[in-house]
C-alpha cells in the first residue's frame, strides 16, 4: 500500500486563540487553545470537552484515582471569538500594508493578532 504525501489544511485557528465551542457535550463554553493536534485536524481547549482519566498509583500520583482532563475537539466544532466583540467570527486571510499575510475576522474585517 502506497503512502500519500499530502500536506495536512491550512488551520484557520492556532494555539492561544480563545474559541468557543459550537457542538458536542460543551457546547457553548469558551477556552483558550492549549494544543493543536494537526494530523487528525483537532484541538485541546482549556476548560471544554473534560473526560475521567483513571490512573495506576504512580511517583506524581501515589494513591491513583480517576483525574479529570481535556480531551481533542475537531476543530469544524469551534469558532474564534473575536476579541473586540467578543462574538464568534470567521477567518479570512489577506496581505497587510507590509505585503504579509494575515488572518482577518469577516465580521469586522480587522486583522487577528
């Protein structure tokens, strides 16, 4: 069996983007992106999308027991929350005044730091 080698999409959200989440379990929360997982398209939000992890005794954790911690969301179920409005946006990208290529909210049309 042959292998591709394709390039993994163009993400339109990175890491220490806050995003809301807009389907699943917690749908309606917000976090920041801790990690972005780019192979498998999906995200670590802080705070979204929490399972029970149930661990052995080990020399972080002698006594064991279940911990509770972020699990991937697909990146299709969040949206940047636009920091001047505070409301979910889409992304566009666009050359700035210095030729670079920035991110863009299409609501307001402003650049995304």
């Amino acid at each position: 069996m042959e292998k591709k080698n394709t390039k993994p999409a163009k993400l339109k959200i990175r890491k220490g983007d806050l995003v809301k989440v807009m389907a699943g379990d917690s749908k309606g929360s917000q976090g920041k992106i801790v990690e972005i997982i780019i192979d498998k398209n999906r995200a670590i939000v802080e705070g979204a999308n929490m399972v029970s992890k149930h661990t052995k005794p080990n020399a972080a954790n002698p006594n064991g027991g279940i911990l509770k911690q972020e699990a991937a969301i697909h990146i299709s179920n969040l949206a940047l929350v636009e920091p001047s409005t505070g409301k979910t946006t889409r992304v566009g990208r666009k050359l700035n005044d210095a030729g670079k290529l920035v991110r863009v909210s299409k609501k307001s049309g402003e650049e995304i730091k």
